[in-house]
C-alpha cells in the first residue's frame, strides 16, 4: 500500500509519532506503519515483541484511545502495523490537536483549532452561547418585522399572536440554558457590532482598477437589516438605474438584476465566517463583485453551485430564521437562482470562485446591440464586442475574418475600442490579441 491521506510510513518506533496517531484519530483515521522507509524501502523493525506491549500502552495513556497494533509481513520482513480509526471527539496529545490533512500532519491553532472543536462537539459558530448578550439586547422591532415576515410567507404561521420575546427566540432555537446564541445576537440584536467587530457589510466603488477606490460606505445592523440597508445603499449610490418608459410610465431598471444581487447579498449574509472579515462588494464600471470569507463545504466544489445541490450553510440556525422569514425561498438554490437571472436578464453567466479565504460571486455587465448602437460604434465594432462576450480574445486576422473587412480597417477599429475603453490590448506586433473589458 503506498504512502498517502490514510498511510504513513515509518523506519523505527518514536514516541513522538503519537502525534501522527492524534492526528489520524482526528481526521477520517489511517494505518501508521512501522518498519518501512518513506522511499518504501521495507527494513523490519527490532525489539517486535517488546514494541507490540509498549505502543497499545503508550496510546492509551497518552491519547485515552484504543488502536490495533498488528504485525504484518511484507518482502520476508516482520512490520508493525497501528490502526487508527476516527474519533467523534477531539483527541490531544500532551495539550495540543494534530489533525492528518493530505499526507501531512498539521498542529490546529487558533481559529483552526477553534473550528475543529465546535465541529468535533456537534456545534456550529452561530449555534454556540454569547455570553455577553442579554435579552436587553435584543431589539423588539427586530422581533416584530420578523414575526410579520414569517406569518406572511406561512412557514411560522402559529407565531402571529405571540408576543413574548423570549417564546419566540425559544421557538427558533436561538436560546440555550437560559442564554442567547450568537445567531439571536446577529439576527435581532440592537448592535450586532457590539459582540462581533466585523459583523457589517463594506461597500467600495472603483475605478479602472483596484488601487483606484472612488469611494465606500459601510452598511450595520442586525441580519435582517443589513440585506435591506445594503440594496438601498446599492441603488442609491453605487449603481446606475437607467430610465425607460413603458407607455405613458416611468421605468427604472437596475444595472444588474435586482432578484440576483439581493440573492448574492443573503447568501453572503447567512454563509458568512463571522470570525473574520467583513462582506465586502466592490462595484466597478463593468460588474459587481460580492465577496464574504467563509469556505465551501467538505465534497462541494464551485462547479457544484451551479446545478442543484444539498444545502449545508455554514451557519445553519441563521439560515433556518431566514428561510423561516421568507427571506430563503429554496436551499440549495441559490446561486442557481443568481445564474438564471443573469442569463434572463441577457447578461453573462456570473462567475463563483474561492478566493481571498471567502467564496465570491460576479456579475457582469452585458451591452446590447442597441446599447452599442447607442454609444456610436458601427456594425463591425459590435460584432466584435458580441463575439468577445463568448470568446475571451480576437485579434486582427480574426476580426477581418468575422467581419469581412481589411487588415487597415480592421487596425483602425480595434485601435477605437481600444481608445474608448472597450478593449485591452495584450502582446504586441503579429502576437496582439483583444480583450473585452467588462
């Protein structure tokens, strides 16, 4: 068997690879072999019997855990093989946690440390006591809208009447003992920002690039408000509403689709590491950048948030009094819900991706025909903005061919988009290639 996520080979017995033996039982466990170079090279190992009395020993006082240790023979040569099997509980060695990720063993520390215990203990970051909050904390109004929210979305319909705070957080799961969750801090709490320093939600306008910051705002307030407050923010400051009519009525429409910013924001929202940074949205000319720290969870990859896929939120009771104020309409579709409004809308399809330490969501601009009609450019110009929109470059002899026209006059007009901010020049003389700027 070679060395891997579940293998680990060793010349000679050390009693510091107990830490190897903490950091199995801690993970999905494995087989420590003993007698085997990391080259695979098998050497036996000496002192068999005595090793055979003194591990199984040695394991249980110092890991309070119990593991097979066999022997095993392999090219003529006697090993000794330990077998870990994973524990529910987290397992120390002398004070510290080991954790095997990959075919290294990590010492957990801090906020790693800290994740791995609420999870080894069954818990989640919001489902744990804030000890610092008080029933005082809590905002009445806050408790009001969401009783009114939930009652007209008809999934907590018998909460109409009530109106005991505390029967309601208790109906919600968000007390414990007598104390309040961190999610009943972060849903209803008068300043979340009290208890949780980057419980907010930043918001930054930019320029050509990402050195040029025009200007930002910072939106607080409990969960509920900040979804609100954030959207507002957004249409009021940050994003164009441009006007149309329909008959004899004004129009406003959103750059973006209105329904997949607000579903990118709750997400950001409810999935969101409260123990590190902010939501941050970035907002620049050609699309909108929605970013919250945070990772996917264990088997779900970012291809997976397009399709339909099982809903485990990083903060779960914050997610279940969303989706109890009808905030969620459906878990696990989400993003798919942010995807299909783009594309309905006539924009391209958003890009997810993990990055930073947080999962992020953007959405681009899409120019019509009529939009670039509008701005000037000519039918050639635009056929090759519509062609970039699906491919990621053109360059000359390609736009000659789309467009049917000479290599001068093809120069000419990609020189003009370049000009105007439409396209970025890449590489140089036959090697230059277009690239849409969105």
């Amino acid at each position: 068997m070679p060395e891997n996520q579940c293998t680990e080979w060793k010349e000679s017995w050390r009693d510091e690879y107990l830490k190897w033996i903490c950091g199995f039982a801690n993970a999905k466990g494995g087989k420590l072999i003993v007698g085997k170079r990391d080259n695979g090279e098998v050497i036996g190992v000496e002192g068999l019997k005595k090793l055979l009395e003194d591990i199984p020993n040695k394991i249980q006082t110092h890991l309070g855990i119990i593991c097979d240790v066999n022997i095993i023979e392999e090219n003529d040569k006697e090993l000794i093989e330990i077998d870990v099997k994973p524990y529910d509980i987290a397992i120390s060695y002398q004070g510290k946690y080991h954790y095997r990720s990959g075919s290294t063993k990590q010492e957990l520390k801090g906020k790693a440390l800290n994740d791995f215990l609420l999870k080894k203990s069954g818990k989640t970051w919001d489902d744990v006591i804030e000890t610092r909050a008080t029933i005082d904390d809590i905002d009445p109004k806050a408790i009001e809208a969401f009783t009114n929210a939930a009652v007209i979305s008809k999934r907590m319909p018998f909460i109409e009447n009530e109106t005991s705070i505390e029967t309601i957080l208790d109906n919600l799961m968000l007390k414990e003992n007598g104390q309040l969750k961190r999610a009943a801090v972060l849903l209803f709490s008068k300043n979340p920002c009290k208890f949780f320093i980057n419980a907010y939600v930043k918001i930054g306008r930019f320029g050509s690039t990402d050195d040029e910051l025009l200007f930002q705002e910072v939106v607080e307030g409990n969960a509920f408000q900040i979804a609100d407050k954030t959207l507002d923010m957004l249409d009021k400051k940050f994003l164009i509403s441009p006007v149309s009519y329909e008959g004899l009525y004004r129009v406003e429409k959103w750059e973006y689709p209105y329904k997949a910013v607000r579903e990118a924001i709750i997400n950001a929202i409810v999935h969101r590491d409260y123990s590190g940074a902010p939501v941050q949205i970035s907002v620049y000319d050609g699309k909108i950048l929605i970013w919250n720290e945070g990772k996917l969870p264990e088997g779900l990859t970012i291809e997976d948030l397009k399709q339909k896929h099982s809903s485990r939120p990083f903060n779960p009771i914050i997610a279940s009094v969303f989706f109890k104020g009808g905030l969620i309409e459906a878990w696990g579709r989400g993003t798919i819900n942010i995807i299909n409004e783009c594309l309905n809308a006539g924009l391209p399809e958003p890009l997810f991706e993990s990055e930073f330490g947080g999962i992020s969501v953007k959405m681009f601009k899409f120019l019509t025909k009529k939009q670039l009609l509008e701005k000037g450019l000519n039918e050639r110009q635009i056929l090759a903005i519509l062609f970039c929109e699906k491919n990621e470059y053109i360059n000359n002899s390609t736009y000659q061919t789309i467009c049917k026209t000479s290599g001068r006059t093809a120069t000419r007009d990609l020189d003009y988009l370049t000009a105007i901010g439409m396209f970025e020049k890449i590489g140089d003389k036959k090697g230059t290639k277009y690239k849409l700027i969105r």
